[in-house]
C-alpha cells in the first residue's frame, strides 16, 4: 500500500495504535511479525503445490462440496482483484462480505489484499440496523451478500442502504434473484477470465497491502452498546495464528503443510474461521475445509473425506460429534487435535473426545481484539483441557490483576482481571481510538474484561467477565463452568447464570439465577441443578437460588449472551426459591 493509502486507512481508523520501533523490532526478531503477508503465502503455495486442494467448502443443503486448488485460488484472487478495481475500489477502500460458509469468501480475502483494500467480514444473520452501523463506520465502497438468510432478505436490505449511506456505491449478490440497483456476483467476479487479459498483472502491481497495513475489521459482540470494528494488520493475524498452529506441533505434523488439514465449524466472518482457519491453512500449505450451515453431525464427513488433523468448534458443536460418532462410525484416524473455544471443557467432553475420536482435546481462550491467546498443549497432563484454558502462544504474555473487588489478593489461585499484550494485540478500535486506549495501561497491556485464576502451571483459567461477577462470602462464582456444567444436563441446551440484588437492597449477587433453555421441552428442576452443580464439585455457596426456563437465551451476533436484558428481565422477582 502506497503511504498516502496508508495514512488514508489509518486516519480512518480513527488513529490505529502503534507499538514502539523497539518492541517491533523485537516481534521481527523472533519471527512473529515478517515483511511477507498472506499473500506472499498464497502464491509460493501456488507454486508448489499447485494441485493441493486449498479450501473444501460443503454446501449441506445441496448435498456437495465447492474445492480449490492452490492454483485455482491464487487465479481467482487475481480475477477477483481486478472485478474489485473495475467496482472503483481502491487502495485503502473498505470492501464488506456478507457471507456463511462459503467458497467465495476466500478469494475475495485475498484479492482485497492484492488491491490494498481492507476487508469487513459480516454475519448473515446481522440485523438491518447492525449492517447500517458497520457499513457506516467503515463506509465500505462494495457490500457483497445472499439474497436472503434465515428468511431475512439481505439482498434488498443492502440495496436500500446503498440509497441512504453516500460511500456504500455496489451491492453484489451471491447466487438467486438480484433487486434492482444491485449486480450478480459471479456476473461480475467469476464468469469472465479477467486475469488472461493483456497487461491485467501490471494493473495490480504496487497495489498490495504491506504487513503492517490495516488489512481487516472484525467487530465485537456490541454486548454494551454498539459493536466495535476491531483493525488488525497482517502481521498482527499472523502472530497469532502462528502461535496457534506452533502451540500444536504444525511444523512436526504438518511438514510441508500437506499435513494440515483442519476442519473449522465457526464462521469465516468471525476470527477462529477466518484467521485460524483459511489464514492458517493457505500460511502453512494446508487444508480448510467447512460448511455452510451448522449441520454438526455432518462434520465427521469432512474430517474422514479429507483426513482433518484439527477440528476446531465450541463445546456444544463436539458434543454433537461425539454423539454423532457414536451412531455412525467415520474414520477419524487421522485426527489428533480437537480444539474446543468459547467455554469451558468439562472432564467429560474431553474424556469422550479421546474415548470415540482418538484425539486430544484442547482448550483455548481469545477474542477478536487478539486472536488464540492461551491454549492447553500436547504435552500438558492428560485430561488439563478441563482444567485449564492453557498458557500464553509465544507471541503473547498475560497477567491477573487481583484486587479486594475480587475476593483475597495473596491467596493460591486468586481471581482478578485478565490483561494481555504482545505482537497479536490489534491495531485498535476502527473510529474509535479512545475506547481502545481506554483498556490499554501505559505498559501495553490491554484489559480483556474478563476474570481470571492461575491454573497452577504458568496458564489460566476464566472465571467469566469482570461486569457480570457474582461474589460472595469474599470469592467469586466461577460463572462459565457453572454454566457449562448446568448447560451439559441431560434436560438442559444450555444455561446462563446471572446475579441479582437481594430483596433490602443487600447488594447485587445475592440472588444467583439460572436461565436454562430446556430440551424437549421439560426443562431441570432447582433441585436437579443443585445436584448437578454440587456433584460437579463446585462450592455449595454458588448453588442457583432460582430457575428460569426460557425458549432461547438472548444473544448478540457472535454468539455471546446479552446477561443485561437477563438481569432486566428477572430482576423484579428476586425472592431466593
């Protein structure tokens, strides 16, 4: 990206934080940032190995599977790119992707390098005013969308914002009917080989973005208020997904990267699907493959077709495998790491995940401000995933800061706030450089929010997030195992606790509630909770005071449970049962 592109990007991005010259030097020095980008990976890929499959994208509903090559991928980002220069878009435009699961995701990753563009993955299922607000903020040149999802026409909402925001200029839709004022996707990228026009490569010579430049926008939860653009660099994606694949021997197993073939169950537009999943794949040579609907019986189809080495998914989704397996046996023989995020492992996951898989699970903690921060290792004590969110990837560091809001500060595994830093801390808050200083000490390290204990081996464990802590008796509630451990009843999809001022004005937290969305429509009783949670182990003073059954816990884009509107919602019954 040329510096005039740069300084357009980075004042857009409302000032993006810097490291010092001399802690960059440092993240060089030790390989964790590198003068290649993504890129550069794809095309040495496409050189060696240009018949590798690349990316194997099933389509559930229509019972088949979209692969490219590494050829075929690095020939359709050149397409892509060009079909992007002729849409206007230039260096330091924002180029927005409205997309599941999909094949087309990934070349439209790599051709919005190739023309210095920052990409914006988005959430089929965002609301019309969620869209308003994240094609406002980045004023994104081009929205690429479906026609519809879940019955909500995406196509016609992004048509109609095109008319109301002045920098959003081409909505493309992928597949189905077109409303007026938009262009059919694979009309305008696909059908036509721009790429064997004379002088095509010199038009996008120059134009790549380097690996410090703003290179993407993944937005937060917005569990507060609006969500916030995180804007990462290169460099910064690639500290952490190389950390992430090192963590689990890539370059043992993988050797040339033919040996890394991961199967991903989250999305592509949110960090674990797209930088741990097609950033980590095309770095190492390997193999993503997906789906595009969540289908989670189906995974194993995928891991036995292509002989995934990694599957990555939250608890829920690898409970469903291994039920899955159970009645239906898939060669799974080449698998040697589950890795499970987003909430706690519980013992028995894990015990189930090496019993009916043959493979070790892993636990891993992260966000989108930083990527895979911690994660349990091979070589940690059988079973540590249900025990440990793990140690620190190389690239970063993290620290517990206890305080007397939290219970005793010099106790064995005191509770306090979690702050990270390092080479994988994103370049800020995209227009909103303020709200990211304001979580950032003099230092660098940033507040994630979160509580968190030592696990006893130089890693952590997380408790749950800072604003929804429930203390008492001077120690705080280990809210996210006990949710997962109510979540995992036999009558239970899953559960949130929340805590509650007690009738008198006792202060907040002395009322614990358990919301549960029961399964089959006959939810566990209080009784039955209790039991479970005192049979897990857990303190008796955590025991749920209340139970309260609810159709589906309310939940922001990515998948985190709005505890505000729960809080609101039972807050004027708060009589222990």
């Amino acid at each position: 990206m040329s510096t005039s592109a740069r300084e357009r990007a980075t004042v857009a991005a409302g000032g993006a934080g810097t490291v010092s010259a001399e802690r960059a030097a440092e993240y060089r020095r030790r390989g964790w940032w590198r003068e290649e980008t993504f890129l550069d990976d794809l095309r040495r890929r496409a050189r060696e190995h240009p018949r590798r499959p690349a990316v194997a994208g099933r389509r559930v509903a229509e019972s088949r599977t979209d692969t490219l090559d590494y050829a075929e991928l690095n020939r359709l980002t050149d397409r892509f790119a060009l079909a992007l220069l002729e849409l206007g878009v230039g260096q330091g435009d924002f180029v927005a992707v409205q997309l599941p699961n999909r094949w087309e995701m990934v070349p439209l990753i790599f051709a919005s390098i190739r023309v210095g563009a920052v990409i914006i993955p988005i959430s089929p299922i965002c609301t019309e005013e969620e869209l308003r607000h994240r094609l406002g903020l980045t004023e994104a040149r081009v929205c690429v969308t479906l026609p519809a999802w879940s019955d909500t026409p995406l196509a016609e909402i992004a048509t109609r914002l095109k008319d109301e925001l002045r920098t959003l200029e081409h909505v493309l839709v992928v597949d189905g009917p077109v409303p007026e004022g938009a262009l059919p996707f694979h009309g305008h990228f696909v059908a036509e080989e721009r790429e064997e026009r004379e002088g095509a490569a010199a038009r996008l010579d120059g134009l790549a973005l380097g690996p410090d430049d703003p290179f993407v926008v993944l937005f937060t939860s917005g569990t507060t208020g609006p969500s916030k653009g995180v804007l990462h660099s290169q460099n910064t994606v690639h500290s952490a997904v190389r950390g992430y694949v090192d963590a689990y021997g890539a370059g043992e197993d993988a050797g040339d990267g033919g040996g890394w073939v991961a199967a991903v169950s989250t999305p592509l537009v949110h960090y674990s699907g797209f930088a741990q999943g097609v950033l980590a794949g095309v770095m190492l040579g390997g193999t993503v493959a997906f789906q595009d609907v969540r289908h989670n019986e189906a995974l194993l189809d995928l891991v036995e077709r292509y002989g995934a080495t990694l599957l990555y998914g939250p608890p829920a989704t690898l409970a469903d495998v291994v039920a899955s397996q159970r009645a239906e046996r898939r060669d799974t023989s080449t698998l040697r790491h589950v890795v499970i995020g987003s909430a706690p492992v519980l013992e028995e996951l894990a015990d189930e995940v090496h019993a009916v898989l043959g493979a070790r699970a892993h636990s891993l903690w992260g966000m989108s401000e930083n990527g895979p921060v911690t994660t349990t290792r091979p070589e940690d004590p059988e079973g540590w995933a249900a025990r440990s969110n793990g140690s620190a990837i190389d690239a970063m560091e993290t620290r517990i800061e206890t305080s007397r809001a939290y219970g005793s500060t010099g106790a064995t595994g005191a509770v306090g706030r979690l702050k990270v830093r390092g080479a994988s801390l994103a370049l800020g808050y995209h227009r909103r450089p303020e709200a990211f200083a304001a979580e950032l000490d003099e230092d660098g390290w940033f507040d994630t929010g979160d509580l968190a204990r030592d696990d006893g081996r130089g890693g952590i464990r997380i408790i749950g997030r800072a604003r929804d802590a429930v203390v008492r008796d001077g120690r705080v509630a280990p809210m996210t195992e006990l949710e997962a451990v109510i979540g995992s009843h036999p009558r239970a999809e899953e559960a949130a606790l929340v805590g509650l001022e007690a009738p008198g004005g006792q202060g907040p937290g002395n009322v614990i509630v358990a919301v549960v969305v029961p399964r089959g429509g006959r939810g566990p009783t209080l009784e039955e909770i209790r039991a479970r949670v005192t049979g897990a182990g857990h303190d008796a003073r955590f025991l749920p005071d209340r139970v309260e059954l609810l159709a589906a816990l309310p939940k922001t884009l990515t998948g985190k449970v709005r505890k505000a509107e729960l809080r609101e919602r039972y807050a004027a019954d708060t009589a222990p049962a």
